[in-house]
C-alpha cells in the first residue's frame, strides 16, 4: 500500500485530517523528547544512573563497591584527575576523601616521598631515579584516620589504596 496515493480514499473528511495531522503530532512529540533526552545522557548532572554505570564502566573503573548517584557523578568528574595523581600520596589522600568523605593525613617512610615513582618510563636509571628497598619499611607509609572507622569504611579504604598506591608499598592504617 502506498500512503501518498491512499491518502485521499482514506482521508474523506476534515476531521479525518485533523485526527491523522494529531498522530503524527503525537509521534513527532514523542521523538523529539527521546532527542532531547538523548544530550542528557552524556550530561553527568542530567543523566540516568543507568548511564553513569556505564561511564563508569567505560573508564575501566574497578573499585568493587556501591555508590549513591551523587558519589558516581563525582567520581566522574574527578576520574581524570585522580587517574593523574595515581600512585602518588596527593592521589591517594584526593581519593580517600572523595570516597568517603573522611580527610586522612599520610605520613610517607622518610625518603619514600623520592621514590613514590620509580622514575620517568624510558628514563630511569638504577641507583639515580629507581631505587631498590633497602629495608622492610623504605616504601611503607601510615594512613592516620581521626575517625574510628566502621567495618565497611575500612575494607573501602583498602579497596582504594590498594587501587591507588603503588604496588611495590606496604601501609598501615591508624585509628584513633
């Protein structure tokens, strides 16, 4: 069937018209808000949760806990940054604090603050900017906490250090 040959036959009268002009109204409507929800999905203010997950899954986020919406957002928004400070003890204390909201201080092994990095990639040298433990504490380093911490804030902090600090440093978390 071809509508633009039927559509006189089918349209006899004007209230016929005005019904037909009313669906398709009525779809165009309906369109245009799937269209303008559409840019919502990549506002990290306007979108569903379902696509923060998906952000956040996007950006290989892999701390196995579960966030409120505004906690998803935020972490989002300072994904890049803290990607950028990972491995370092600002990194750390940023993202300690913007998932849990609790303000840590980290004391660093003297001489560990040298050594946080190993190096530039392609650049290091051994004995200059990489250097191997000397000791068992030369890359540990304390992470003293004012809040007695409930079970599940604890295992979040040792799910974000773990994921934040360098792999080759011990710590040990100090509450009051």
């Amino acid at each position: 069937m071809d509508l633009v040959k039927e559509l006189s036959t089918i349209m006899r009268s004007e209230d016929d018209t005005r019904k037909f002009i009313e669906v398709i109204q009525y779809v165009g409507s309906l369109i245009e808000t799937d269209l303008n929800k559409f840019n919502d999905s990549f506002d990290l203010e306007k979108c569903e949760e379902k696509f923060l997950d998906e952000m956040l899954y996007d950006i290989n986020w892999t701390l196995p806990f579960d966030y409120e919406v505004v906690n998803k957002r935020q972490i989002l928004k300072a994904a890049l940054r803290i990607y950028k400070l990972k491995g370092t003890q600002p990194g750390l204390e940023q993202a300690l604090q913007l998932l849990t909201g609790i303000v840590v201080t980290i004391n660093v092994t003297p001489g560990l603050d040298w050594y946080w990095r190993l190096g530039k990639v392609g650049q290091s040298e051994l004995g200059k900017t990489t250097i191997l433990a000397a000791s068992d504490t030369e890359f540990e380093f304390i992470v003293f906490v004012d809040v007695v911490l409930t079970t599940n804030q604890r295992n979040l902090f040792h799910a974000i250090i773990d994921y934040m600090a360098p792999p080759h440093c011990r710590y040990k978390i100090i509450e009051p």
